[in-house]
C-alpha cells in the first residue's frame, strides 16, 4: 500500500507539470486552432536558459530569466513565422510548426552537446518523510508551482479582458474581429503564455531524480500531448485533467513494471498513450473537447 501512496503522490506531481504543458497547447489551439508541434523546442529554449545562467546570477533571477525567454521565442515564432501564413489551411500551419521545431532543438541540441546541465534548483535530492511514505521536495514543490500557475491562468482566463479576448476568438474568430478583438495580439499572447509555461515545466522535468537538462529533455512534450489530446485540445479543464491522469498513469505503469512484464518492456512509457488510445475510441473529441457540428 506504501508504495501505491508514493506512485500515486509522484504520478499526482508529475501530471501536474504535464498539465503545465498541456495548457500551452490548449491556449495555442483556442486562440488560432493550430496544433503547435513547436511545443517541446520553447520548453527546451527556456529550460536551457535557466542551466546557463543560474550560476552568475541565482537560480531564481535565472528562472524568471528563462521563462520570460521562451515566451520571448514563442512570440517571435508567432510573429515571424505564424503570422506569415495566415488564413493557411490548419494542416499546413501545423506542419510549420513542426519545421520550427526542428529548427530551434537542432541549435539548442548543438549547444548543449552531449552534456547534462543543472538548473541550480534550491531542493538538491531532499526528501520528505511522511510515516512510511518517501515523496522528493521537487515533487512536492511542483505540485504546489504548477497549481498555483494553473489557478493563477484559469482565474484570468476567466476575469479579465484578454480573458474574454481568447475566448471569443475561440467561439467564432469573425465575430470577434467584428466586436473589436485583435486576432494577432491574442494570438501573439497566446504564444507567449504557452512559453512561459512551458519554461516552467521544463525546470520541474530536469530536477532531481532527473539529473539535469539534455538533448532528449524536449521529448517529455511529447508525454503532454496525449495529455492534451485526451483531455480536449479545446478545454483547459481538459488540459488539467489529462495531464493528472497521463502522469498517474505513467508513474503507475512504471512502479509496477514486473508485474505487468507480459505487456512488454518500457510499458510505462508507452502506457500514455494507450490511455489515450482508449479515450478517443470512446470520445473523439476528448474528455472534455467540443464536438464541431457540421449541417449537411
């Protein structure tokens, strides 16, 4: 049963981050209803940041630091790049991301080389003991981050006018423009926001047990998007929802991995997906995404 407790804690903790990349892809898709492949490169663009610069000026400076560049690059992705092809068909502007990322992780990876970089986190390998129960301060401490983020997001997505900005454009972009909203800003926010919260995501992704930041760090985005896909590409309850459940899942799988030897090696790995399979069989729009109907 100890064991279950601190699977289930740690899959709880991880989600969470998983959730902080979901959201991005969320608020991308709301506000241009583009698929951003570019996703895992602006993770990595702000956790390497962060490993540069946290010995010359402290980690947090280098956090703030980090994550207000991969908001930096996320806008300028949108601005130079995106913004270009608008009115594109969405196939086609999802491809466009997928060869921005291929170019920004082909400079980062050349940069990081084949080294492992700290993020200079203040939790080291510390450990909290609850009775029996073993749970790591970074775990404990993304938790805490990624839902203080999470309500932070879902109160000004709520409350505010840029709120009602992304929103509207979601409904119907022309009757936004119509009413007076600005696709491009909204559009060049939405960017910003999923940088940033991805650059968050990418320091509790690098920290213990993990040893630091790599070449293949960027490959955990691609652990968010089922997340994001089962939860519903449209809803950011679903972004939340499917980042817990992939995390459990995930740190599920992997903790009982003798026991489900007979399904095969790296099922932890494998087993988001699967869930997401299962999800989209039942629901094709997602957990919580909006069914588009279409007269004929």
């Amino acid at each position: 049963m100890t064991t279950f407790v601190e699977l289930l804690l740690n899959g709880v903790s991880i989600g969470s981050v998983y959730a902080l990349i979901a959201l991005g892809f969320v608020v991308i898709f709301k506000a241009t209803e583009v698929v951003n492949f570019a996703h895992a490169s602006l993770l990595l663009a702000g956790g390497y940041v962060t490993a540069v610069l946290h010995d010359d000026i402290g980690f947090w400076p280098a956090l703030v630091v980090g994550t207000a560049s991969a908001a930096a690059v996320g806008a300028a992705v949108e601005f130079l790049v995106m913004r270009r092809y608008r009115g594109q068909n969405h196939s086609v502007l999802a491809i466009v991301t997928i060869g921005v990322d291929i170019l920004l992780i082909t400079e980062i990876t050349r940069r990081i080389g084949t080294d492992v970089l700290p993020l200079g986190d203040p939790w080291g390998s510390a450990v909290v003991s609850l009775g029996p129960i073993t749970i790591a301060q970074t775990r404990i401490a993304a938790l805490v981050c990624a839902g203080l983020l999470i309500t932070a997001f879902l109160l000004v997505f709520r409350y505010t006018s840029w709120g009602v900005a992304m929103r509207a454009a979601a409904e119907n972009a022309e009757t936004a423009t119509l009413m007076g909203v600005r696709l491009g800003r909204v559009s060049l926010s939405a960017w910003a926001v999923a940088g940033g919260l991805a650059a968050v995501a990418a320091l509790f992704l690098t920290v213990f047990p993990t040893p630091g930041l790599e070449r293949a760090t960027s490959l955990a985005a691609l652990k968010a998007f089922p997340a994001a896909i089962l939860g519903g590409l449209d809803s950011t309850t679903g972004a939340l929802v499917g980042g817990l459940l992939v995390g459990v899942t995930e740190s599920l799988a992997t903790g009982y991995q003798s026991e489900l030897s007979f399904l095969g090696r790296g099922i932890g790995d494998l087993a988001p997906y699967l869930v997401m399979v299962v999800v989209l069989l039942i629901r094709p729009a997602g957990l919580f995404g909006t069914k588009e109907l279409a007269r004929v």
